[in-house]
C-alpha cells in the first residue's frame, strides 16, 4: 500500500533518515532528511545496541520534523553478511526459499540456525530453465538487534535491505552507462560495485574508509582542533584538507585498496573500459577526494550529486542542503529491498503485537500499559543516572589502561590488511609458467639417461623440445612417460623422424607438452 516511509542507515559515526513516498505510482517526493549522531559503541559488528539517549535524539527529530508515519526500513551494513551467487532450477518463486534451505551447506558453511538465508532472482535462463540467485546469509542476531531498535523509535518494520542490495537498485535506476561503477565510502569501510548491463559483475567491501582522516582533521591545530566527528567532516566538505599530509596519508589505506579492486577486474575483463566512477556515501562529498582519487585510478571521479527527475523535493526543503551521495543508500533501499523472513508480529514490535490482538476494544488497557511503563522509565533513570555516572569514570579509566592493547590492535588489522593486499597481488602475478621448475625436477627424475634434447622453449602455457633418441621404441618410451607427468596435461607431436649414417640410426622428433591446470 503506498504511503510515506522512513529509510534509516545506522553509521557507525552518523545515523542518516529519509522521509519520503513508498510503492507509490506518482513521483516519489522526499519530504524530510536529517541526521543524528550515533553513540560510540552502539554499532558492534553490524548489530546495534539500544542506546536510550540515541533513541531520545531520534524522537526529538521526529517531532521537529512532523513526522506521522510509524513505517521503517533499515539498511543494513556489515561483512559479516555473507554473499554468494547461485544457480538453482527454475521452481515456482515460493519454493525458492526451501529450496536454498535445504541445500544451505553448499553455499555456506554457517548453522542455519544462526542465520536468515535471503535471496533475489539475478537472471531467468529460459533456455536452462534456471535462476540464477543473489544470497545472503544475515545473523538472526543482527536482525533481532534492528527489531529491537525499531521498536524502542516505535517504528514498525516494514523492510530490511542490505547496503549492497541498496547500492545496486540506486545504481541501476540512477547511472546511464552500459559499464556502471560505484564507491560508497562510509566512515570505517568503503563497498565497490560494478554492474555490466543489468548484472552485479563485482561487489567487494573494504575495511577501511575515512574514519582516519577525519579524526586528523577533528585534532589538528590547522582546522582549529577539538572538534566532534560530524563537525570534522563538515569542514572537509566545505574545506580542501587533503593538503595537509597528515589527512592524505590517512586515506592511503582507502585509494590503495580501492586501485587493487578496479585494476584486478580490469585485468580479467580486458574488453571493458569505464568512462567515469561515481562516488556515494558519507565521505563522498570531501573535498578533493575525486580529485585525489582520479589521479590515483587515472579515470573520471564524480559524486553521485543528482538524482532522476521522477525525484523530488518538497517545496519547503532546501536542495542545495540535501546532500545526495550521504542518503543514496536510503532513497535506493525503498526500490526493491530484500525478503527478509520477518512475521507481522515481528514488524509491529511489542506495541504493535498488543494493538492487532486486541484492536480497538482494548485502547484504554494499552494506555495503561504505556502509562505504567513511562512511569517505571522515569524512576528506573533516576535510580539508575548516579550509577552510571560511576560505571563511566570506571569505563575512562578502564580504556586508559586498555589504550596500548588498542594501538597493538590497530597495527594487527593494519599489518592482517596489507598482508591480504600482498597476497593479492602476488595472485596476480601468477602465470601457468610457474610450473616450470616442477616439470624440469619430473624430466630429471622420469627420463632415460641416453634421451638427448636438442633445444626447449618454454612459454606461458607449456614447453617445446626437440628431442634425438636412439630408436622409434625408445621415442615410444618418452612419449608415453611425458604423458604420465603430473605436471602435463597434454603431449602432442608431429611424427619422429629416423636416420640413418653408416651403422648408427637416430630418431628425432619434436613435442609440445602442456602444463597441467591446478
């Protein structure tokens, strides 16, 4: 049923929220957007934590904002969502779910029990008669975690989307090229996409994005110091501060990884080209972060800044405030989010479940409950406001100590990370001529001492040699054994040649040997 909708992405350092019209057949309008800052802590692994403060901003904006409507959806974000890409025959749509269930342990090595295996259809094959699927695996523990959270804002759930489900339907609806490619950059990590026609050919998340650089730019004496995070990356959207090293160091990290994803799908998709990378997310709109970028990838770099004319406004909102590339994810969520497995009891929350089972008859028995459970909230956070007072002077102090285990922590992921790059890259590197000093020891250890090998060259898919035997029995031979080697696959030769000079006879031949695959 069409109506308006709240689309909410948690940051770990900002919480974004969109208002505007959902399912409907005219132009979607965006009536309202804001921001709240997210609690340290409250994001754990992609899971949230109920944090009563965050959840009091929230409210207060709500109410600023008018905002009437109790439907939500959220946007999830987190590698612990696991991602494959699956063919399966084509059964009736319903049956796609059990069918992916039942043979869960071949797409991943998880306990379902843990888990809400979620899907959508990539391409039909009619000439197959399959599908070729899109699946997650999302912990029902970060699942439960949003349920929770919508239930606290009083929201009810009407949707659960991935970031890299979001990204891809903003991508497909928003980008004009054949060859479409896209950089979400967010606070702590940053998610690469590419789409060829109509197809995901590549989505890769990153572990590092422009947390860094901006806490340079929130302590540093050239940008005025103390500064919160959301102030920081407020003057990096306003200011150039890539020119100070210090910043620009910080993102070395970020452009590294993003230059080894792009050139390793350029190095296996050689017929593609791309005529420009579109930038989205929190960091997108830094200044000289395109800049930075072009010269790091030698390609057009350009925020994602407009969005379709079907998209607008309402009349009362300032255009040149709402900053596209921050709330991409949020617009492109309400175009064709995922199927989570979710009841209706689980959408409506605990308020909502009270409200269907006893519709209106009961209104003044819910009352009282609200009543009572606001009365307990006051007493429990007069009663509970001195001990936390003291549980966080414990807290500081604890990460005090703590503070040397987290710089040991820091070079751990930074060092696990550019071992991973290393890895990669020596991957690359690799060619099937890597077999060659594993078919010299064969040739050494196999063939006879009278064998005589006139000249070889070795390629990068195999190795030629011209070969003199004293006989067509012992050519015989060697071919045979060159064709038992586990280094080869394949051993073709012409013919053999015999000749004769007074009583000696020789017989020549040459062969092509191909390296066996892995």
């Amino acid at each position: 049923m069409a109506g308006r909708i709240l689309s909410i992405e948690v940051g770990t350092y900002e919480t974004r929220v969109l208002e505007m019209d959902y399912k409907t057949k005219k132009a979607p309008k965006i009536h309202h957007f804001f921001k709240v800052p997210t609690p340290d802590y409250m994001v754990a692994d992609g899971s949230v934590i109920i944090d009563h403060e965050f959840i009091a901003a929230m409210k207060r904006e709500f109410a600023a904002n008018n905002i009437r409507t109790n439907k939500a959806i959220f946007v999830l974000n987190s590698a612990r969502i696991a991602s494959r890409e699956v063919t399966v025959p084509a059964v009736k749509e319903n049956k796609i779910h059990e069918l992916l269930v039942t043979n869960s342990a071949e797409y991943f090595p998880v306990d379902l029990v843990q888990y809400q295996l979620v899907h959508h259809i990539v391409e039909r094959s009619a000439e197959e008669n399959t599908y070729k699927l899109s699946v997650l695996a999302v912990p029902n523990e970060m699942i439960q975690s949003y349920l929770a959270l919508a239930d606290a804002l009083g929201l009810q759930v009407e949707a659960l989307d991935y970031v890299g489900n979001s990204v891809t339907q903003g991508m497909l609806k928003f980008l004009p090229d054949e060859v479409k490619v896209s950089v979400k950059i967010d606070e702590q990590s940053a998610l690469i996409t590419i789409i060829r026609g109509d197809k995901v050919e590549l989505q890769r998340n990153i572990s590092y994005g422009i947390r860094d650089a901006v806490e340079v730019v929130a302590d540093h004496p050239a940008f005025g110091g103390k500064k919160t995070f959301a102030q920081a990356l407020e003057v990096m959207k306003n200011r150039n501060c890539l020119g100070e090293e210090e910043v620009e160091e910080n993102l070395s990290p970020l452009l590294g990884n993003i230059r080894r994803i792009l050139d390793y799908y350029i190095s296996r998709n050689q017929d593609v080209t791309f005529s420009e990378v579109w930038l989205i997310g929190a960091g997108a709109e830094c200044k000289g972060l395109d800049e930075l970028l072009a010269s790091e990838l030698n390609v057009k770099i350009s925020p994602l800044c407009s969005l379709p004319q079907e998209y607008e406004l309402v009349r009362n909102l300032s255009a040149s405030e709402f900053a596209v590339p921050e709330y991409t994810a949020c617009i492109a969520a309400t175009i064709a989010p995922l199927n989570f497995n979710l009841s209706n009891e689980e959408k409506k929350g605990v308020f909502g479940k009270l409200l269907a089972k006893n519709e209106l008859g009961y209104a003044p028995v819910v009352c009282g409950i609200c009543l009572f459970t606001a009365i307990c909230m006051i007493i429990y956070s007069l009663v509970s406001t001195g001990f936390l007072k003291m549980k966080n002077a414990d807290m500081e102090h604890r990460i005090a100590e703590l503070s040397a285990a987290q710089q040991a922590y820091d070079t751990y992921t930074k060092t696990q990370a550019q071992y991973g790059d290393l890895t990669q890259m020596y991957a690359l590197t690799e060619t099937p001529n890597d077999a060659l000093l594993a078919f010299l020891a064969e040739m050494e250890e196999k063939m006879p001492s009278e064998i005589s090998v006139y000249s070889m060259t070795a390629g990068t898919e195999g190795v030629s040699m011209n070969i003199t035997v004293s006989s067509k029995a012992a050519a015989s031979k060697v071919l045979m054994q060159l064709r038992d080697f586990e280094t080869l696959d394949e051993v073709d030769t012409p013919g053999v040649t015999e000749t004769k000079d007074g009583g000696r006879t020789t017989v020549s031949f040459s062969v092509y040997c191909t390296y066996a695959g892995e």
